[in-house]
C-alpha cells in the first residue's frame, strides 16, 4: 500500500522526466494535490509537443527544406512528401530482446494500424477465419464485420472453434479478454493458426503476458504481430499523441500455408494502405522520454499502482454489487464493466456518476479512455450480449483515496442505478 507521500514523490520523478525532454526546462516543485499532478503533467505535455513543432519548423509536409533532419527524443526519421515512406530510427516500444523484432511500422493511432493491417490481410489472405475471443475491442470487431468482408469473423472462446479448418485461419488475441480465455488459448494445444494478431494496448509494454504470447508463438511455430495503440500506457498517463505500431515478430520457421514470402508481402501491402488511407505517423507523437533509463522504471511502478488499485476494486465490487453484472477480471486489470443496461441509460449513467462523484472532490472524469492519474468513466458496447455497460478506468491514485473512491462508486450504483 503506498503512502501519499511516496506517491508525490513519484509524481514529481514523473513530472521531472517529463521537463528533462525541454532544452530549457522549467522551474518545477513537488506537486501537493491530485489535480495539480494531473494539471502539470498536461501542461508539460503539451510544451513538449509545442518545442518540438519550433524545433522543426522546416520539416513540413512537403518536405521543402532538403536539409530537415527531424527527431524527437531518441527517435529519428526520414521521410519524402506526406511522411508515405516514413522510416524510423529509435528505441523500441517494448521491453522485448531485438533479435525477437523482425520490423516495425508506425501509423497515425492505434485505429489506424490495425485498419491498415486488415485491409493488407483482406488482400493478402482472402476468406480467412478471424477468430476472436468475447470481450474483445468492440470497434476492431466492427471494422472486421463492416469493413474486412473478405474476412470471416467467428467469436466465441476456444473451446467451441473446431480443432481443424480448410481455411487459412487468424487468431486475433486482444488483451481486452477474461483471464480465463486468455489462458485457455496460451494452454490449447489443438487448435491450428497460420497467422496470430495480438492487440497489447491494455498491457504495458514490458508485460510478461506479451513475453508469454511471443514464447508460445515461437514454440508453436506460429507467425505473430503486435499491434498496438501507444497514446495510453506508454505515456506516463498524459496521451501525449496519436500513435500506433504494427510489430512483426521474428519466427524463421517458414511453413507451406505460411511461407516467409507471405509475411513480406503482408507487410508491404500494411505499408501501401497506411500511405493510401493517409495513416502515417506524425514525427511529433513520438514520445521523447522513451529512451530515458528512468522511463520504464516509473511506468513500471505506475502499473503496479494501477494493477494493485483494480485488483482491489474488483474485490470490492464483487461484494459490496453482488448481483450486478459485471465484468471485474479482464486479463490486462486496468478496468472494470458495471451493469447490462441499454445504451441511453449506459451513457447517461457513466456521464452522471462522474459528474457527481467529482463535484464531491474525487479525480473522476467522464473521458473514453484509461492509464490516468484520474478515474475514467465511459459507456460500452459488448457486441456478443447486445447490451451497454459502465466502464470504470483504474487509476493511478494513492491506495487510500482510491479506496474512498471505490466506495463512493459502489455507494452510487446501489442508489442510482441498482
């Protein structure tokens, strides 16, 4: 359990590393409150981004000025008109040996990249089974439906895909499933993949749980990409831009279904739709702390702040709404689903509690997203059940206060919905 004031001087590392990206820093002191950590790191944020559109200033879309050599942090790029042949020199996102990393392609967001994937692999692998597991992203599920037909979707847990199928057939893994299906595909042993999707974005990038996912891949034989929205937990809870990647993992065991070839071919064709759909990532998004030897120690202990938080509220919902249907233990923890509502009370549920709740002090935000230093409330859509819940997003708050806060949550529930 941390104390506050070990949590303030977390916050003032976090603040401090952020300010040592500025060639000229500014005059900082530890933070006292909540709200002001959360203002600070905002604001920082977003001078970083700003110095860094001075800094170049002749590195534009059209690439006028020959001489440009732009970079941001550690990072480093070349690139011709509209950044359609971006290339990139830098730090990789995850905490992974660089022999497992064969390539990597950047996109404008998380969205983006796995679009941009789908469409390569609709091409690529025509009338290929996607397979993905309940819980998983809504919206990536909407794409494959409306947008992938050359894809067939099949959802549902492992234990009812059928063991073996003439179609070449694609795991998509999101990190948004149960513990349970997630363990259950990791300890299959029957079913057959020519290709498997991981989505990391609600792991943080040095989780043993991609490490796991790699091992598995690798001693199945099996090719794997990462995909992977960076604007959440890869930027100490500030979003300090839209980007995403899409990360081929190495795996020399080529098989007749799925030569080496294909593999190439499949992420040249990601390349040729990221430069058609005008998805290219922009060179100021690239977060300049990456590279920094403290960076991944404070997002480590801001994990464990978060994992310990959700794994108490979870807990604590549990009891106190016992009855409520809810998803409390998705494999990644950072959040929990409250209720089986219909869409209008769902999001008038997760604006109101929010509004509420803040209005009495507590750092809660009606916000579409996760890996604050805020509690996030949003409505959700579960596309196997037809039905809308409240998403809670964990924080990384001190222990005690997030404490009173789960409590206030559950008191609001029993009085405003159950």
């Amino acid at each position: 359990m941390e104390s506050t004031d070990a949590y303030f001087d977390r916050k003032f590392e976090e603040l401090k590393l952020l300010n040592s990206c500025l060639a000229a820093p500014l005059s900082l002191d530890r933070p006292g409150s909540v709200a002001e950590v959360i203002r600070r790191k905002f604001q920082l944020t977003a001078v970083l981004r700003a110095a860094h559109e001075m800094q170049e200033w002749n590195a534009t879309e059209t690439a006028w000025a020959g001489s440009a050599r732009p970079f941001s942090g550690s990072f480093k790029f070349q690139y011709d008109y509209q950044r359609a042949d971006l290339a990139v020199e830098g730090p990789s996102f995850y905490a992974l040996d660089e022999r497992h990393i064969r390539q990597t392609i950047y996109a404008a967001s998380g969205m983006a990249a796995i679009a941009s994937l789908l469409l390569a692999l609709s091409k690529s692998m025509r009338g290929a089974e996607v397979i993905a597991l309940p819980g998983s992203y809504g919206e990536t599920l909407e794409l494959i439906d409306g947008y992938a037909r050359p894809l067939h979707l099949v959802v549902g847990s492992v234990e009812n895909v059928p063991a073996n199928s003439n179609s070449r057939r694609v795991l998509l893994l999101d990190s948004c499933v149960s513990s349970r299906d997630f363990g259950d595909v990791i300890n299959c042993g029957k079913l057959h993949f020519d290709l498997v999707i991981f989505d990391t974005t609600c792991f943080a990038s040095s989780s043993g749980r991609i490490g796991q996912v790699v091992r598995w891949s690798w001693r199945r034989g099996i090719p794997l990409i990462l995909i992977r929205s960076h604007n959440k937990l890869d930027s100490l809870g500030a979003e300090y831009g839209r980007l995403g990647s899409i990360t081929l993992i190495r795996n020399d065991i080529a098989t007749e279904r799925v030569p080496s070839s294909f593999l190439e071919e499949l992420m040249t064709e990601t390349r040729n739709a990221i430069r058609l759909l005008g998805n290219a990532a922009l060179p100021a998004h690239f977060p300049p702390f990456l590279g920094r030897s403290s960076y991944r120690r404070l997002t480590r202990r801001r994990m464990a702040s978060i994992l310990r938080n959700g794994r108490f509220s979870s807990r604590h919902f549990a009891s106190r709404l016992r009855g409520v249907p809810s998803q409390l233990r998705p494999v990644h923890g950072l959040y929990v689903r409250l209720g089986s509502l219909d869409e209008a009370a769902a999001r008038q549920a997760a604006a109101a509690m929010s509004e509420e709740l803040s209005e009495l002090g507590f750092p809660i935000r009606h916000a579409g997203s996760f890996g604050f230093d805020f509690a996030a409330t949003e409505w959700c859509h579960d596309l196997t059940t037809d039905r809308y819940s409240v998403r809670i997003a964990v924080p990384d708050l001190p222990s005690r206060l997030w404490s009173d806060l789960t409590h206030a949550i559950g008191d609001w529930w029993l009085a405003s919905i159950a």
